[in-house]
C-alpha cells in the first residue's frame, strides 16, 4: 500500500509503509516465533497459518485531532508544532469513516465549534471519534474541553443526523486537561440509543462510547472464532473471560456451558450483559471487577480462563494465581507479544500448545498474536 501523506511526510503514524505486506506480515510471524519458542518444551508450539488482514481500509474507528480554525477546520493529526494537518483521505480507514468527514466539518463549522488550540490551550473541540459497525452505523463522539458547545451541538443535531442517517449514537465525551490523554471521564450521550451493534459472527456485541473494541472488525471476527474453536475442543464445563470488555470471547464461548466474563467497566460489563441477553444465553455472566482481585478472591476455579490484557500484560500476581491455580487450559490473546513471553516465562507449568499470528494493524509493527496453554 502507498500513501500520499507518508510519502510526503505528512504523516508517519503507520511506520511500515510502502513494505510489501508480505514482508510485513513475515517479519511479525518471525517475532513471535522467535519470542515464544523458549516455553513450548515437549512436544512443541504447533503455530497456524497467520490471518492476514487487507492491507487498507480496515479501521473501523478513528480518532480524528480537531485543528484550524471554525470556519476551516482540519481532521487528522497535530504537527510538531502542535497545529493541524488534514488526513480525510487516510487509506487505512474504512470507507464510511471517510465519507461522513465532509459532513463532520460543516458540521463543526455550523455549531460554532472551536478547535482547540495546543500550543495556546484555548479552544473547545479536541477530537472527534467514530467507529463503524460491520452494518454501516456510526457512533460519533465530540471530545470536548467543557460543556459549553453542548447547547450548540443539542440544537444542530437533529440536522446531522438527517443527513447522515447511519448515525446510531452521538456523545460528548468531557475532556477538561490539558494532557495527551484521548478522553475523560464524563460522557453525555445525546441521543436515544447508547450503544453502537457490531454483529460479529452473527453474534450481536453493544458498544458503549467508552468501551474498547478491537480497530479491525474483520480479524477480530477470525480471533473469536479461533478462540472458540480451542475453548471447544477443549470441553471445559466452566469458563472465566478475564478482561471481557464487551463480551466478544466470552460470548463466543457460551451457550451450553457456564462462563462468566469479568471487566473493570462497568459501561463495558452493561454492554456485554445486553449481549448476553440477546443471544439467549442465560449461562453467560458478568460482573464488574478488577480481574486480578477477582482471582485472587474467588473461591473456585474455572476449568478454562481467556484473557485478552492491555499491553503490559497480566502482571506477576495473576500469572501466579493461574500458575498456582487448578485451571487446566488458558487462551491468552496478546496485543505484546514481549509482556507474553514475560508472563509466560512466570508460568512454567502451563505450556503453549498452538499458536496464532492475526494481523489487527497493518502497515504497522502492531499485531494479536494469540496461544493456547495447557497444563
């Protein structure tokens, strides 16, 4: 894939650029290998074959820096100077994120929207953020400093979402600081529906405006579907999806054996109990808690656990729970590969029996890579 703004150096936010995606996806399958063949021991880590992803127009969610001015305003990213530059035609981005972007910026424009200014710290609209379900509807988020412009966006609303029908749910997410955070804690949605549906493997996921979903609806759909495909030949009779955030693996995993999916989200766990609901499963649970103090204090011991963690990886006394523990299988999906191999190495006794590369971030040295452990 060639980019006009990378070659340009406009911007070099996908650092792999202009590779040939074969050689991308190689190099990260060599990575991973490389990392994770000091803990197979005996009989070995039988690794699949790599899920490629298209190398553009896989982005289902953007987060697009607000710059310039009310009456120009730009959507895309800062410069080293702190000042916008317009990326609407970033090719990474599905397409119905593209198209909506002409509209967005009238739409600034109208509602008197002021683009908030880095190096002067002055200003309202800081970014906005809108993530496309596999259907073609949008959830929109105005990340603001205050809630000053939300009486403008209320009145011109109605008329957004009549020229944009995909529209399914709009928000003000309430970002007062000044620091490279994305978001604050307050959201305000302004309209009737809170949640975005992203129907994945026929299995309907709600998207709250701060819940995580994965950037890459179509590999996400393969990393489920690999997952569920351990966890059935496995046969647990109970399952724990530690770090469930909506629900995708736990989901995936339900129906005809008890699992309870465990997030420190609250939003997130809502979400993932609509999910639940819908696909009639009354044996999938969730609760919201931290997962390492969940482990810690529970009582019993599922026979398989999922976790799916941040980048830094599930810790030292989680991994010590799950090495101490009587569970007898574990998927692990990684987004780190490095914060894996450092878990794995403190839980010797549960061994990588396969593993996955899923490429979630092309153009990028970003990856999932995904193994089952069994003890």
């Amino acid at each position: 894939m060639q980019c006009s703004y990378f070659d340009a150096g406009r911007c070099r936010s996908c650092t792999l650029m202009g590779q040939p995606y074969p050689a991308q996806l190689a190099a990260k399958q060599h990575r991973c290998e490389d990392l994770l063949a000091p803990f197979a021991g005996a009989p070995g880590l039988a690794w699949l074959p790599p899920v490629a992803s298209r190398e553009s127009g896989f982005r289902n969610k953007a987060k697009w820096v607000v710059g310039g001015t009310v009456a120009e305003p730009t959507l895309g990213i800062l410069d080293a100077a702190g000042h916008g530059m317009d990326l609407r035609e970033c090719g990474v981005c599905r397409p119905g994120l593209l198209a909506c972007l002409p509209t967005l910026g009238a739409f600034i424009t109208l509602a008197g929207l002021t683009p908030y200014d880095v190096p002067g710290r002055s200003g309202e609209l800081k970014y906005l953020l809108v993530t496309e379900s596999p259907d073609g509807e949008l959830m929109l988020r105005f990340v603001l400093r205050s809630r000053e412009p939300l009486a403008r966006i209320r009145k011109h609303l109605p008329g957004l979402l009549r020229e944009l029908p995909q529209l399914a749910v709009v928000s003000a997410n309430i970002h007062p600081e000044h620091k490279a955070v994305l978001e604050g804690e307050r959201e305000i949605v302004l309209t009737e529906r809170e949640t975005l549906r992203m129907r994945v493997n026929g299995i309907d996921l709600h998207l709250h405006p701060q819940s995580f979903f994965q950037t890459n609806t179509e590999i996400a759909a393969a990393l489920y579907r690999q997952a569920r495909e351990w966890v059935d030949e496995a046969g647990p009779a109970s399952v724990w999806d530690l770090y469930c955030g909506v629900g995708g693996f736990a989901l995936h995993c339900g129906g005809e054996r008890d699992v309870l999916g465990v997030e420190t989200s609250p939003n997130a766990v809502g979400s993932a109990r609509l999910g639940a609901a819908a696909a009639g499963q009354d044996r999938t649970r969730f609760v919201a808690d931290d997962a390492t103090s969940f482990a810690l204090a529970a009582a019993t011991h599922p026979d398989l656990v999922i976790v799916n963690p941040p980048r830094r990886g599930l810790g030292e006394e989680l991994c010590g729970w799950l090495e101490a523990s009587a569970v007898g299988h574990a998927v692990y999906s990684s987004c780190n590969v490095e914060s894996l191999a450092r878990d794995l190495a403190r839980m010797p006794s549960l061994r990588p029996r396969r593993a996955r590369l899923f490429d979630m971030f092309p153009q990028t040295t970003h990856h999932e890579v995904m193994v089952l452990l069994e003890r």
